[in-house]
C-alpha cells in the first residue's frame, strides 16, 4: 500500500533529521549541493571523519541524500523533491 510506504519513508526521514549534525549537513547541502565529504567536513566544525561518513551514509540510506563518483571522490547532492514533500522547513 502506498500510504505504509510514505509512512515508512517519512519515519525514516525525520529520524534521520532529528540528529543535529545530520541536520546541519543537509542544510549545508541545500545551498552548497555536489560537496565531497572533505568540503562538508570544513563547513562543520570538530567532527570526525568516520562520524561524518556514519552521518552520510544514514542521510543517503533514508533517500535525502544521492551520491555520485568522479575519480576517487563521492560526492553528495540533496534530492531537492523528496525534502519539498516531507520536510519543506529545510529548505528554508
């Protein structure tokens, strides 16, 4: 059923905004999209770099997030439509 399915995407999302940093992140990605995880790393302040990939994985699993390659580097793009429909106030 489609509503259990937007159910379950919303969960998801909102648990994984309701961490601040994940939150910082996404808001970070908002106006600077296409960032690899070194840029995103220098916009936050003293987190680790194994915590900021733990972060981005869950950002990215949860579909806030995509990812794309380019040489040895990945970097992270917000999905603009999924955040208008269940979390509009990022995007702000």
């Amino acid at each position: 059923m489609k509503m259990d399915n937007d159910i379950k995407q919303a969960i998801g999302i909102f648990k994984a905004l309701g961490e601040e940093n994940r939150m910082k992140i996404t808001k970070i990605l908002v106006t600077e999209n296409n960032l690899c995880c070194t840029e995103i790393s220098r916009e936050l302040e003293s987190i680790a770099g194994s915590t900021l990939s733990h972060h981005l994985k869950i950002l990215t699993e949860c579909g806030i997030l995509s990812t794309y390659k380019d040489g040895t580097y990945k970097y992270y793009q917000v999905d603009h439509e999924l955040l208008k429909r269940f979390a509009p106030f990022v995007l702000e």
